[in-house]
C-alpha cells in the first residue's frame, strides 16, 4: 500500500510540474497587445507632429518593426530619407545610432543592407569608433550590438562594442547612466546578450540578471531605489527584453504577467504613475518585440500584427468601483498549470480514496 501511495505522490508531481514548465501566454494575446500599442503609440506620436518616421527618429521605428507591425505606410518616406542622408554625407553618417539603426531598420523592412544605395552598410558601420556612442548614450551600444547579431560584422569590431559596454558597468551594481537603474542594466544585459563573438562576457550577464532581481517588488520592477521602489510598467517592459533575450521562458513569462498591472484604458495601452502614458506603451511594445519569438504559434492562425488592429480595441469592463474586471478568457500560464495539476490532483485524491476503502 505505501508503494502505491508513493507511487500516486509521484505522479502528482511530476504532473503538476511537467504541465507549468509547458505553461505559455497565447500568442494571439501579445500580438493584440501589439496592435493596441501600435496604435495608441502613433496616435499619440502624430498628436505631438511627428507624421513621418526618417533616418533621426529610426530608433522608434525599428520599435514598431521588431515587433511585427506592418509599418508599410512608412516605408517609402523611411527609406528615402536614408537614401538621401548617405549622399548627403557620401556614406559617413558619424553615428553609431544612425548606423546601427538604418541597418536594423532596413534589414527588418528586407533591404540588402550590404548593397544599399551604391553602399555597404556595415563596412561603413565598422568604420565607426566603437568606443565612443552618440552622446555618450551607451543604450546605443545595445543596438550597435543586435545590429552586428543581425547582419553580421567584423568580429574585432564585435568585440570593440562588447568591451565598450562592458566597460560602462559596475559589479554588483549595474549600468550607470544617469544613475543605476534597472532600465539601464536590462539594456546593458540585452547588448551582450546579442554578442556572439569568442570573448567570454558570462560573469557579467550573470550578475546583471542578479541586479534586475533585486528591483523586483510585488507587482513588478522598479527603477532606482533613490526614488523610491514604487514598480512601473517601463522597468517591468525592460526587465521582460532581458530574460526574452536570455530566452529565459519561466521568467518572461512571469514578467510579462506582472507588466499586466499597469494595463491603462485600452488593449495595449499601459500606464505611469496610473494615467494611460504613451512613453510607457512605447516600452511595453519594446518589451513584446522581444517576447513574441519565444511563444509558440497558436493552433488557429493569427493575423500578423498590423498598425490597425482587426478588433477595435475595446474598454476593459469595470466594476462597481470602477476597478477592472479580470477577463476570463485570457488564461494565465500559472492559471492553466494549476488548473490542469487540481485535475491531476483530484483524480489522484479519489484513486487513493478508492484504494483506501479496500485495504479496510
């Protein structure tokens, strides 16, 4: 008999724990994130006249393409203001943003970034002093970094950007730009995280995820602790880029869930200090560019991401206290596992009911 009840204890476990490892958000969900984001964000972007996305502002718009928006209406007037900065500058942009970001732009948009406009791109990119990011701004060396993953480069060139970043970041503390924060070490950890060259950088990515976890509260991550440890949605967005990056599943998706308790008033749209924020969207929609790969695709096939959403987004229902109500139809990663492991439980539970009668 106690053979048998370890044998059911057994199975429980393994049940329990087999079904949470497998637990995934529905990609379908994110993507309706996407384009609620999308939407919002342009929206807002077009209210503070910004029409058009050029070669100056590539760093948002490589936001939207990373995340699987169909940016087409833009496309034309993107690509053309690249175009007319390199004759501009018969190819010496200067500027490790500019480059990194066209590349990773019009790499995304499917442009030969190798043969664009009578040039090579990312020889003209490796020309660039790898010590020295646009002002001073060492987040550009992150995207300097997932340009050389993308296309591929040099590798001494690789390992130039690597050791630069590496450079800017304190042990124990993290990446200091304007001060420590979890913002700019989850930007620091996604850089290296890109680097695919033969220096070794493990010591550094593991303390920095080390970092990231002393910024988690109940409800998410905050920013800097001289300010508080109040979490929001744009350090929880960062914190969600860094373990997709990391292809940590179990931890983006638990960062994904706790990015959720800055929802604002519309599917996609999220919140700082509790008002609808678009700088707090943007980020969010950063992080989903990163997650999205990592989620298994639906079994019903789902409508690419599009700056239209194909559903108007709608209100989350609000009860009498005007506090939002759950929706039921969005189930949880922990929500399916626990629901699948109370079944294997209960049955487990009658089984040993059953066996226990008889022995009496």
């Amino acid at each position: 008999m106690k053979k048998i009840i370890s044998g059911i204890v057994a199975f429980m476990l393994v049940v329990s724990t087999t079904l949470t490892a497998f637990a995934s958000v529905p990609k379908n969900t994110v993507v309706s994130e996407i384009n609620g984001a999308a939407k919002y964000v342009l929206a807002e972007f077009k209210k503070n006249g910004v029409e058009e996305f050029t070669i100056d502002n590539s760093r948002d718009f490589y936001a939207f393409l990373k995340a699987g928006v169909d940016m087409s209406e833009y496309e034309k007037t993107y690509v053309n203001s690249v175009k007319e900065r390199l004759d501009e500058t018969k190819g010496e942009l200067n500027s490790m943003n500019l480059f990194a970001n066209s590349i990773l732009c019009l790499n995304a948009l499917g442009y030969d970034v190798k043969n664009f406009n009578g040039c090579n791109l990312v020889e003209l990119f490796e020309k660039t002093d790898a010590s020295k990011p646009d002002d001073d701004n060492p987040y550009y060396y992150k995207d300097a970094l997932e340009a050389v993953s993308v296309v591929g480069a040099d590798e001494k060139f690789a390992n130039a950007l690597a050791d630069s970043l590496a450079s800017c970041y304190t042990m124990g503390k993290g990446l200091d730009y304007w001060g420590f924060s979890s913002d700019n070490t989850a930007v620091f950890v996604t850089g290296l995280l890109n680097y695919k060259g033969s220096n070794d950088y493990s010591k550094y990515i593991e303390d920095a995820f080390a970092v990231l976890e002393k910024s988690k509260v109940d409800g998410g991550y905050f920013s800097n602790a001289e300010y508080g440890t109040e979490p929001n949605a744009d350090s929880t967005a960062f914190v969600l880029m860094a373990y997709s990056q990391a292809g940590n599943i179990e931890k983006a998706d638990e960062t994904y869930e706790l990015l959720g308790n800055f929802k604002g008033s519309g599917t996609g749209i999220y919140t700082y200090a509790g008002k609808d924020s678009a700088f707090a969207t943007k980020d969010a929609l950063i992080g989903f560019g990163y997650y999205l790969p990592l989620l298994k695709d639906d079994e019903k096939p789902t409508q690419k991401p599009t700056e239209k959403p194909t559903q108007k987004p709608e209100n989350k229902p609000t009860d009498e206290k005007g506090e939002q109500v759950k929706d039921d139809s969005l189930v949880s990663p922990d929500t399916s596992a626990v629901s699948f492991g109370a079944v294997a439980f209960i049955g487990s539970a009658s089984l040993l009911a059953i066996l226990k009668k008889k022995e009496k």
